[in-house]
C-alpha cells in the first residue's frame, strides 16, 4: 500500500484549499506536496471539530488551525500539525525540524509514554514525519516488552479434548461431540501470552503496517512483528484497550498501552460519527506547556518544597454565601512540614503557552494575565508569582533581560508588595 501524502503545517497556519481533481503529477511536486488540502479532505477536517471543538476553521484562503498540535489520520493523507517555536512566519524545513523537536521533548517530558530520544539523533529524527516517529516510539516499547517476556494470563477456553481438562461441559458433549465420543468438551484456563494485553499490541501493529514512511522504522516494524507472531490477529479498537484491567502485574506495559489507544484511535479514517476519539494523536499545546513546565519545576524544587497543578480551587468571591468566580492556578509550590505535608503556598506560576516579543511594549504581555495573577496573590495571600512562557528558538541563542513586575497593595507600605516575574523556559 501506498505511503499516505503527509502535509507538514505550523499551529494558527492557514493551509490552501485545492480543486478534488488536483492531478497526481501535482500532487507529487514538493512546492506543493505539504501545503494544501483537497476539498474532501478540508471537509473532513472540519467534521474533527464535533469531536475536537476549535480545531480548525474555515476561512477565506483555506483551512485555519487552533493551537492543537500532533497527527491526523485522512482518508487521502496525514496532517501533521506543529507548534510554532520561531518567529519566522514561513514553515521553513528548518523550522519544521524544530518544531517537531519542541513537540517530541515537550511529550517525553510531560507525556506518561515512552518519546524517542531527539537530543542523539536530530538529524534522522526531528526531520521524520511526526507519524513516522510515533510508530518508532510505539514499536521501541512493544519490542522492549518483547525482549522483557510476553506478559502471560489465564485465558479460559471452550474446546474439544481427547483428555479430560479442567471441568468437563456435559452440555457442550450433548451439543458438540455425540457423533464424536472420543473428544470431551471441556472448560479450562490455561497460561498463555495469546492474551488480551498482547493483542492489543498485536493490533496495533497491524493496523500501522502501512503507516510507516522510513525504510528503518519498516524494519522495525518486521522486527517487532516477528516477536509477536504467535499472538492472535484480532479486532482491537482504541476503547478495548482503554478497558483492560491496570494492575501491579500489568505496570510494565502502561506505556505501550498508551500508545496502543493513541494509534488505534487513527485506525479509522472515515471520521465516523459516535467515535469516542478523534482518529489522530492531538495535543491542546495550553496544558501540553502546562504541564511540561510542572514537570521541570518538580525536578528543580528540592526536597521541601512539593509542586502541585492545577489548584487548589477556591472561590474568589460569594453570593448569598455561595461561590463565584472560582479560582485555579496553574501550578502551587508549597513550603512543606519536616514530614512533608504542605503548609503554606510560597510561588504561584501560569504557564502560558504564547509569544513574547522583546520589542513589543511590555513584551506583549497580555494585562488579562497580569490581572489574573493580581486576583491570585489577594486570594491566597501569596506575593511571589511568574509568568512562563517559551523560549523562541532566536531568544535561547544570546542573553534577554526578562521585565519583573512590581505591583504595591498598600500605597503606605512598601513591604506589601506583589512581585511577578516573567521568565521563559526552553523547548530543547
């Protein structure tokens, strides 16, 4: 089977529609192979927002992204959709690269999956379709569970014997065996890795067989298809192995799972209505950074300090003793008991995943999120607070002066000061 077009686009770009009958010479010419949609597939496009709301949209020159990043799986071709890490406003091959870069480390570091590596090979890496490096990483987990043993469980069994085994089925005999009274119909468990764990993996790689566009992750692919050769090929949806039973036997294979429902749930190009996923590996960037940037923090906060995100969630004000306008942070850094329990909040943080411009007044920061901070440091009587945003790719290449934000809540006093602090955090 043919490798699917795949159409490499920036978050918040605009990609041009053109006419379904396109030639294929068209088609194939690198001007335009990853820059425009047909109409039957900018249709498709736009029935992903029942399932993911502010997807895309469109407009006058064509189709307009939101701020997803990740896959999507059309009938016709992939759409691999990046977040935009430069300033440039024209998705270079080089800018490409970065951005597919930012999204892998973002994912490893936030993401409870297994992401290849970027930092030892960029060049083989970052410049491969963003499917194409999924696949890897899915194969390198299903590979290394492989090499670790096949997890093995008691699966039960309805069959014909020439030995009793286990309970014999008097029924079943009557009903299967009268004209065969050297078998027994019988009920048994038996000890095997042709389990449901194993043919979800099974599954999966039957299903991303054809997805592979690399000549080594085909390889890969073969390799770790050998190893699962004696599981049964079966029918697995996304949902199936969202239901498999979690459990301390079953821990080691969390990750693979993972990647299991993610490339699944592109199995089925048609956009069916009624899937509870959408067929592609999307990612909101806001709570992508978010928690990208909790997870940097934890590895920094030292032993007596504890991270927390996303709360706590409080009211800032009441109404006939009811709450309003509720609050939630980001992420908290507590000052912690000898024991380890919170105490008090020492920093509140909001990850924004937007621009800065250092030659913008106030670099560009929007005051709402300034006046969201304020409402904070008030309620939960905190007076350190910062704002994170990423670090463009031209910002980590020489030293920027980041503005701090000195905000007084007693005219008379200027102990009582709210400091906010802008900083930004690298994507590399």
């Amino acid at each position: 089977m043919a490798v699917l077009r795949t159409i490499s686009v920036l978050e918040h770009e605009v990609i041009p529609i053109l006419p379904n009958d396109v030639s294929d010479a068209e088609h194939n010419t690198s001007s335009c192979r990853t820059r425009y949609l047909t109409e039957h597939e900018a249709a498709a496009l736009l029935r992903l927002n029942d399932q993911r709301r502010g997807f895309c949209q469109r407009v006058t020159d064509g189709i307009k992204l939101a701020q997803y990043c990740g896959v999507v799986r059309l009938e016709t071709c992939v759409l691999e959709v990046l977040p935009k890490v430069g300033f440039a406003e024209i998705s270079t091959e080089d800018e490409i690269s970065r951005s597919r870069a930012a999204l892998l480390t973002m994912l490893r570091h936030a993401g409870s999956v297994a992401i290849t590596k970027v930092d030892n090979v960029p060049q083989q890496t970052v410049r491969a379709p963003l499917l194409d490096v999924f696949i890897r990483c899915f194969l390198e987990e299903a590979l290394k569970q492989a090499h670790r043993g096949l997890l093995s469980r008691y699966v039960e069994h309805d069959d014909d014997l020439p030995v009793v085994r286990g309970r014999f089925l008097a029924h079943g005999q009557v009903k299967h065996n009268v004209a065969r009274p050297h078998l027994f119909r019988c009920n048994y468990d038996e000890f095997t890795a042709d389990n449901a764990y194993n043919r979800a993996i099974r599954a999966t790689l039957d299903a991303c067989r054809s997805w592979a566009s690399s000549t080594a992750t085909q390889r890969l692919w073969w390799e770790t298809h050998a190893r699962y050769a004696s599981v049964t090929s079966t029918r697995v949806t996304s949902a199936d192995v969202g239901r498999l039973p979690r459990e301390r036997m079953t821990k080691r294979y969390e990750s693979v799972l993972t990647w299991c429902c993610w490339l699944l749930a592109m199995s089925a190009p048609a956009l069916a209505v009624g899937a509870q996923h959408s067929p592609g590996l999307l990612f909101d960037m806001n709570r992508l950074f978010e928690a990208y940037v909790g997870r940097l923090l934890e590895e920094t906060a030292g032993e007596s300090r504890l991270v927390k995100r996303q709360g706590p969630i409080e009211p800032l004000a009441t109404q006939s003793n009811e709450g309003a306008f509720y609050l939630k942070p980001d992420i908290t850094i507590w000052r912690t008991t000898p024991y380890g329990a919170p105490s008090s909040i020492e920093r509140i943080i909001d990850a924004k995943w937007k621009r800065l411009d250092p030659d913008a007044h106030q670099w560009g920061i929007d005051e709402a999120d300034i006046y969201q901070l304020v409402a904070y440091a008030v309620h939960y009587r905190c007076r350190q607070l910062a704002l994170i945003y990423p670090m463009p790719k031209q910002s980590d290449e020489k030293e920027v002066q980041l503005p701090t934000f000195e905000i007084p809540l007693n005219a008379s006093s200027a102990s009582e000061t709210i400091t906010i602090a802008i900083n930004m955090v690298p994507l590399w």
